[in-house]
C-alpha cells in the first residue's frame, strides 16, 4: 500500500518524465549514430565507432551549402514574421476596427490547415504571377506559415500587459517612441522572443511548403530527404545533433538568465 500510495503522488512527475524520454528518444538515437561507421550507403545499423563524421561535417558534397541556405531563409524568415506578427498582435489587442475578427480568423487559419493545401496555393500564387520558384519563393512561403505563431505568441503577453504601466508612463512626460521602447517593448518581449525562435525552428524545419516552392533550390531537409533515397550519410546525424545541442544551450542559457533576474527582483 506504500508503494501505491507513493505511485499515486508521483503519478503525474512519473508520466511527464517518461513522455519528455519518449519525446527525446530519437535524439538519442542520431546522437549515437553520428559516431557511427556504417559498412554501406545506410546509417541504419550500428557497426563501429567513430568520430570521424565530426572530423568532417562537410564531407559530403552539398550538405553544408543546403545547411547555409536553410539557415538563412530560416533567419530573415524570422526576422519578416516576427515583424509583421508582432505589429499584427499589437493591431488585434489594442485597436477596435471593422472585420477585426474575421481578419483574427485568417490569421489563425494557416495553423488549422494541412501545410499541404498552403503550399500547393503558394506555388498556384507564384506561377500565376510568373515568378521564378528559388531562395525568394520559399523565403516568402515561410514568412506566411510562420506569421500565425507569432501572431499568437505575441498576442498572448499582449493580452496579458497591464496598460496602466504604459499610461504611467506617459504621465511622467515620457513620449510614444520612449514608452514603446522603455515599457512596452521589454514587457512584450518575452512572447516576441518566443514567437521568433519558433519561426526560426519552424522554417528550418519545414520540407512540405519548400518542396513545393523550391524549384531547384535544395535545403537541409530537402537534402536529408534526397539523401535518404540514396543512403544516409554520418554528417547528418553530426548537423541534427549539433542543432540539437544549440537549442538545449539557448533554452539552459534562458533559464539561468531568468533565474538570476528572479533572485536579483527577490
């Protein structure tokens, strides 16, 4: 009955650890491979070990230039979508104006979506317009399907902003430019920082939409997927766990600042 009873208190610590380790599993997984040797094209099964895919990131042909290119649609994708969601949510908290809930309903319609049906619009969009499908169709493409994740992230710290902070501070003679800057700006940007790094992961991430509006432009998961068809080299477990690596020091990094700025208001 101990054991019962201590299974019943710990039941939901228990169930959110062994679902953190299912999600983080595959993680592991191409951790582990990339110091894998495979004798073959395929990474599939464990053979010896190796570092040597470290050694050499680069060492297949195309894989670091699809990476350069991923990552920078991913970053001026996120710098566009944070923008215009930011703006966005701003408009949609803080203004009454007409249509403002059916405009509310497109902006959140992309998440509802298959990413299949936007991308298949996208790509009927720019050849209607004759545009020539390349770095600037998927850096349009992705601005689009990343702006509603920001609309709502911001959306909710703004929903949440005391308005008196600002009122306050237009009552000490401070001007539009230095409240936005100096209140505003720093309360909000918590959910803009938020909404960015999803954009950022959400771009670099996305295959279906750039497939459709790539042409003959290859990203990362573009490359990953053609690779596959072929073999599957060691470098790309080394990039996946890299990225990996990046995004758990950003968020540790997050969490110690946050912490310290806990003690200091304490």
């Amino acid at each position: 009955m101990p054991l019962v009873n201590w299974f019943k208190r710990k039941f939901v610590v228990i169930a959110g650890l062994l679902t953190l380790a299912y999600l983080l599993l595959p993680n592991v997984v191409v951790t582990v491979f990339s110091f894998n040797k495979p004798k073959g094209r395929f990474n599939y099964a464990w053979q010896q070990f190796s570092a040597d895919a470290w050694k050499d990131p680069c060492g297949v042909s195309g894989l670091c230039g699809s990476l350069s290119l991923s990552l920078q649609i991913a970053f001026w994708a996120t710098l566009g979508a944070t923008a215009l969601g930011t703006m966005i949510a701003f408009a949609l908290v803080r203004y009454r104006f007409r249509a403002r809930g059916a405009v509310s309903s497109l902006i959140f319609l992309p998440m509802a979506m298959p990413e299949v049906v936007m991308a298949a619009s996208l790509l009927t969009l720019f050849l209607n317009m004759g545009a020539q499908l390349g770095f600037w169709t998927i850096l349009i493409a992705h601005i689009m399907f990343c702006l509603s994740f920001v609309v709502t992230a911001v959306k909710a710290r703004v929903m949440s902003m005391d308005p008196r902070l600002e009122q306050a501070a237009q009552d000490l003679y401070a001007g539009p430019l230095q409240t936005f800057l100096r209140v505003t700006l720093p309360i909000a940007a918590p959910g803009i920082a938020a909404g960015a790094l999803l954009a950022f992961a959400l771009s670099f991430d996305d295959f279906i939409i750039t497939n459709f509006n790539a042409g003959s432009t290859v990203t990362f998961p573009m490359f990953v997927w053609g690779s596959a068809q072929r073999g599957t080299p060691v470098q790309i477990n080394v990039i996946g766990t890299a990225m990996f690596l990046v995004a758990v020091l950003i968020v540790l990094t997050s969490m110690v600042i946050n912490n310290r700025r806990n003690k200091q208001k304490a």
